[in-house]
C-alpha cells in the first residue's frame, strides 16, 4: 500500500477549506477535495496541482457521504486527516449582505426551516462524514479530525458581558456551539486509540461567506491552525478547541 498520507478536506473548492487543502498537499499529503459539485472539485484539485484529487461530497446527503467512503477505501485504502471544513452561516440567496443575514439568523427571527438547513450541514454533517470516515481513519498510524468552528460558539465568551463574542449571536453560533459538544464526545469515544478529534476557530476570514468583507483576515492565516491540528504528532492533544493564538474556552 503506498505510504503517502491522505487527507479529506470537505467543502475544499473555496476559501479556508481550498487554502487547508493546498497546504496540506505541500506537506506531502494526498488531498482528497471535498466538493458537492464534482466539476467545481476537479477545478479546485487542478489550482491545486498533482497532489490532489476531487471527490464528490455533500454532507448533508447519506448515500453521497457513503459512495465518497467507498471510494477511498477502493482507491486509497485508508485516510489519515478528516478536516470537517464545509459549513454554512445562513441559507440565505446568493448576494444578499452580511448584516441583513446577520440579522435574519438571530434566534428570535430564523424560521425552523432554515435553522434546520444550518444545522444540516455544521452539525449533523460532521456526524454523518464522520462516522462514515471512521474505519478509514482507524487504519492509519495517526488518524487526525480536525471540526472547524468558531469562537462565537463558545458559551463560556459569552456568559462574559463584556466578551466581543456577545455581539455575535444566532443559528450559526449556535450551531458551532453543538459542534463543539460533538468535538467533545468523538475526542472522549475515541481517547485511547490513534485518533485525535480537535475543533478550531479559523477567525473572521475574507471569503465568500464573509463577502469578502474589509478588514477580515487572509485565507492563509486562517488555515494555519487546522493545519497545524492536522499535524499533531502522538504527543499532541486530543479534545481541544484553539485558534492561532492559542486555547479557547468552550
């Protein structure tokens, strides 16, 4: 079996999941490019280059998660980094401006529908790839899943009145919230084994999902955390939540 590592970005044709991807793929991995969209993913592999490969995902339906599963295990055979990247702030249209999705996602005016469209894919998205992704991971010396969050999902920033994070809240901080319960309970289930389970905070980053919004910080900077928890050795912690400054606080 070739012995090159294989990592499974999802939602890696744009933004900080291409940016994990890229970087990945300079340390020598073999990158799998999640996409729900095939083309997309084969566009984004090729910017890439030789090192990554596109694979069909969208992890909010079953039988895509289980055929991308199958794939690996036929192709590759195993995988040794699952970075649960794709996520989704607001099922809002194409276009429409960060502050009104802001305001349309708080609590006390999302609809349950498009509350359960978030949840879909930044909880029970992770769920479901990554479980799906298990087996595979259990066959690697160093398995390595990587949930990426955010610091609005922490809830103990925002018992704190005069935290930052108070002025940011609804169904994606919510969600992330959830997420990080599920990091919790995948690092506790899987303690003792080779797999190490990690959420991160990429920070407010310039992407389509910010509206490439002034003043947020590069996709390069972003990536530098999930990657660096991608890479943790067999003295590397499992269960923690960080983003590039250090530990956050659940």
């Amino acid at each position: 079996m070739d012995s090159t590592p294989v990592a499974l970005i999802t939602g890696a044709t744009q933004g900080i999941g291409h940016q994990i991807a890229r970087e990945l793929a300079s340390q020598g991995f073999k990158v799998l490019v999640g996409a729900r969209n095939l083309d997309a993913g084969v566009a984004a592999a090729w910017a890439i280059g030789g090192a990554a490969q596109a694979i069909q995902l969208d992890v909010t339906d079953q039988a895509s998660i289980l055929a991308a599963s199958q794939q690996i295990q036929e192709t590759l055979g195993r995988l040794d980094v699952l970075v649960n990247n794709a996520g989704i702030g607001h099922p809002a249209p194409p276009g429409t401006p960060l502050e009104e999705m802001r305001e349309s996602g708080k609590m006390i005016r999302i609809s349950i529908d498009d509350m359960r469209v978030v949840f879909d894919t930044n909880v029970f998205g992770v769920v479901a790839v990554t479980r799906a992704m298990l087996p595979l991971l259990s066959k690697s010396p160093a398995g390595r899943i990587v949930n990426v969050s955010s610091s609005g999902g922490s809830l103990t920033l925002k018992d704190n009145p005069a935290s930052y994070s108070r002025s940011y809240v609804g169904v994606y901080q919510v969600s992330k919230t959830a997420l990080n319960a599920i990091t919790q309970a995948f690092a506790i289930e899987l303690e003792g084994t080779n797999i190490k389970v990690n959420a991160v905070c990429p920070g407010f980053t310039a992407t389509a999902s910010t509206r490439f919004a002034e003043g947020a910080a590069s996709v390069e900077k972003a990536a530098r955390e999930p990657v660096r928890l991608a890479l943790l050795d067999a003295d590397g912690p499992t269960g923690t939540f960080s983003n590039a400054a250090g530990p956050l606080p659940w």
